[in-house]
C-alpha cells in the first residue's frame, strides 16, 4: 500500500530554521501544518517516513461525530472480563505486556467513575461539536470536501437487550443534541442496509455519523493543500527537545537539528517519548487495532456497520469494504498477530452472509490513547513554545481538524473555541 516512492524528501541545507515545526504527519500534523500556514505561518512539517505512514493510512475512516462516551466507562469494566476470555477477542492483553501497562489499566479504571465520565463525556461532546464544523470546512478549504460520505451509520444488534443495555449512553447523546432513530425488527434493519443475517433483530441508526471515501485520501488531500501554501514536508526523525533562548531545537536521528520558534508535538502514540526528553512522562498507551481491507464490490454496503458487541465496524470505501476494530495492547513493538484480521472477517461474514472475504488486504495500526479517552492538547510543561496536540485513540480522524483549530488558537495566543482544561497534557500528572 506504500511504497519508497512515497517518502517524503530529505531535510534541505535551508530546513534547519523555521517559525513553526510540525512533528508527525499523520492526519493530525497534517491538519494542524495546514491550518498554521493558512494563517501565513512558515511552517516545517516533518515525518520520519511520509505522509500517513502509521494509524492515519487504513483506519476505519469514520468522523464519528456522536462518538462522545468516553470507552473509559463502567459498560466496558462490565464487558472487559468477558472478552479477554477470548485470546481473539475484541479486547487482549499480551501477557508479557502487562506489567508494563498495569499503571495505564489503573488510571483507566479511575476514569471509568461515574463522575469522571459525566466530565469527560462533556469536554468529549464539545469537541465533537467542533470537530462536526471544523472538519467540512478544512476539508472544503482544501478542496476536498467531496470525500465526505453523508451517509450516517447503523449499529446492529443481536438482541433488544443489547440495545437496552446501552440506553443510559443514548440519553446522554440525546441530552447533547444527538439525533438518533432504533430500529426494531429485521424489515426496519434491511430498509437501511439489506442482506444481514437474521441474528441481528435491533439499530440504531445515526444519521450525522459520516464517513470518508478513505483515509489516506483525506490526508493526502491535505498534505498537497499545506504544499500549494508554500508549505514544507520532509523526511526527519525528532528525537529530543532542547528549548532555548533562540527557539527550541530539535535534534534528529542522525545527526542533524532544526531550530523553530515553536514545535508542536504530532507523533501519534511515539508522541510520549518525545515529551520525555522535556522531562514530562505523559500516560500515552497504543490500542493496537486491526483490519482487512476487502475490493470493492465485496459486499452492497450503503453506510458504515458497528457491531458493537464483537467490537468491529464494516466501512464502505471507494478503495474497498474494510472490516476491523478490536483492541490490543501490546506496546509499540511487538509484532502484529493477523490472526485477529482473520478473525474479525470471519465473525463479519457470520453477519453478513453475501461478503465474499476474498483478495483483501490485512493491516495492524497503533491508537494513540490516554487513560481518560480524551486527546493531550496544549502546552508542554517546560516550555510553552512547545504545544502537544496527541493522544486521540479511536477518534483521531474525526478530531484532527478541531484540534488544528484549537492548536491554531494557542499558536496565535487567541482565546481557545472551547475550555481546554480537559485536554492539558498535565492532567494525569
Ligand atoms: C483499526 C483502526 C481503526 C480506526 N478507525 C478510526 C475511525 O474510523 N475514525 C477515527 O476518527 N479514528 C480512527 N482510528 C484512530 C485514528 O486512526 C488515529 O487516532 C489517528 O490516525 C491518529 O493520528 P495521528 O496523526 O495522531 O497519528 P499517526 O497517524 O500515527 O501519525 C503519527 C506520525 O508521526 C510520525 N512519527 C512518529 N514519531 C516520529 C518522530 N520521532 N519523528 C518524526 N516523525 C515521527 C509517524 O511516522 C506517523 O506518520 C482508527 C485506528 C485504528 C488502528
């Protein structure tokens, strides 16, 4: 799917100073450098390989606008024990890595509590909200607003007792404006999206969840929008933060160094290791998540499926039909198990009895995720030159574009679209 040719080229002699230095091009360093140099900011953004090289290139590609409950909640402190039974499950833990992410597990355990959740469904909601304006109008100024799907999305059911069992989330969605319509029965199913097996017997159809052609797509779109601004992307690895009395200097593997006025952290889940060398230890965990990309035509999809109790989702996109979610924590270097791509196809072709599971493409991607289910945005601790803006999970597609807002603000030093006292990289400390 990538390929040498697509790497970004190297640093040039004149790439060693810039006003502001995007590290990361996934599609949130992507739509933050856009944002900046829409408002005539110099900016640098660097990628130790290319544009999407990690979680932004074969997500699920869902802007998943009424996605507010944070995952840290007590549904899934209820669920979890039942699906880590299952080695391939929805949710696993490597067990040679848990020792490593007990303290993570701990702090996500606190942010399950009833009154954290109140709070962090809040903050979550309001930045839904900015992200459901913010990402048609970067998209459009970027002349790609024609790969947004305005289709909605259908959750299915095996049971009306499955879908009781999320009711307490449907009210707070509705408490936050979020329209939404359930289904009862396989006819009322089939009007939306036929051909599903008859196990699945309730919805929920969302009509303002929409989807992109592809992932890759968007990001593309806005890396080549960033370079029509005179914007500079490059192949570089950062790997410490020096602050200065000229700027911050960023040293990179090799050798090299670049000295910007100010740096903004966009490494996805490498973004921790980052801050650490400004003395910041920030709780960034990977959800690793997996999926198969099939060809189109694979299945007659009119909008994306969640199968929210076997934790996969089934997109349509111009490139295929990709089915996967799932969660595994497993650290950021362990080898992929495709097994779980396997697995999750077969349990979609169980639903969906015409996929014909041929001649896809199988993918593993590390989530960016904090304990709270809420991104890091905002300033570094030592240094307010340095703004960290990571740490987005599931929802990194859907929020880019309100986090380049948001990032924007603090760079101008205008006052924030939202309270950002939920999003400090200091929260956990
Ligand atoms: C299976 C799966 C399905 C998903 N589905 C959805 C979805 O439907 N909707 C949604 O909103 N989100 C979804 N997500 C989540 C979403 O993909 C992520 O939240 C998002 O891509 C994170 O973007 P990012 O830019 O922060 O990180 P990444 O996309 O990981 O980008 C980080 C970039 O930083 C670079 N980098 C790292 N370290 C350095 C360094 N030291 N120097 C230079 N460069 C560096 C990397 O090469 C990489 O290109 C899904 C994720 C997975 C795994």
């Amino acid at each position: 799917m990538s390929s040498a040719a697509d790497l970004l080229p190297p640093l040039a002699a004149t790439d060693t100073t810039c006003d502001v230095l995007v590290v990361g091009a996934g599609i949130v360093g992507v739509a933050i450098a856009l944002r900046i140099a829409q408002e005539g900011r110099d900016v640098l953004l660097v990628d130790r390989e290319r544009v999407a090289a990690q979680a932004s290139r074969v997500n699920a590609g869902a802007l998943a606008f009424s996605d507010i409950l944070p995952l840290a909640s007590p549904g899934i402190l209820r669920k979890a024990p039942r699906w880590l039974l299952d080695p391939l499950g929805p949710l696993a833990i490597r067990p040679r890595y848990l020792p490593r992410i007990a303290p993570w597990l701990v702090r996500f355990w606190r942010a399950s509590q009833p009154d954290r959740v109140r709070a962090s469904t809040a903050a979550q909601a309001a930045l839904m909200d900015l992200s459901a304006t913010e990402t048609p109008a970067l998209l459009a100024s970027a002349g790609a607003a024609h790969l947004i799907r305005s289709d909605g999305v259908l959750h299915v059911y095996e049971s009306e007792a499955e879908l009781a069992a999320g009711e307490a989330g449907w009210r707070a969605r509705r408490e936050h404006g979020i329209a939404f319509t359930h289904l009862h029965g396989q006819d009322a199913i089939a009007e939306l999206q036929p051909g599903l097996a008859p196990s699945l017997v309730a919805a929920t159809f969302v009509p303002g969840w929409k989807t992109v052609s592809d992932p890759l797509e968007v990001v593309e779109a806005l890396a080549a929008a960033f370079a029509q601004r005179g914007g500079r992307a490059r192949r570089a690895e950062a790997t410490a933060l020096v602050p200065g009395a000229g700027g911050v200097t960023v040293r990179l593997a090799g050798g090299g160094e670049i000295v910007a006025q100010r740096v903004v952290i966009a490494a996805g889940a490498w973004s921790h290791r980052l801050a650490r060398t400004l003395g910041e230890r920030i709780p960034l965990e990977t959800e690793r998540g997996y999926n198969t990309t099939l060809p189109p035509g694979a299945f007659d999809l009119r909008r994306q499926l969640t199968f929210g109790g076997h934790g996969f989702v089934v997109t349509p996109l111009a490139t295929g039909v990709r089915v996967g979610g799932a969660v595994e924590f497993a650290g950021l270097d362990a080898p992929p198990n495709f097994a779980r791509s396997a697995t999750l196809l077969a349990k979609a072709k169980r639903f969906m009895p015409a996929l014909d599971v041929t001649g896809g493409s199988e993918w593993m991607g590390f989530r960016p995720s904090l304990p709270d289910t809420l991104p890091a945005i905002g300033a570094a601790a030592a240094d307010d030159r340095v703004i960290y803006a990571f740490g987005h999970g599931h929802l990194g597609l859907t929020q880019a574009a309100a986090t380049a807002r948001l990032v924007a603000d603090l760079i101008h030093g205008r006052a924030p679209a939202l309270a950002m006292a939920p999003f400090r990289p200091q929260r956990f400390a």
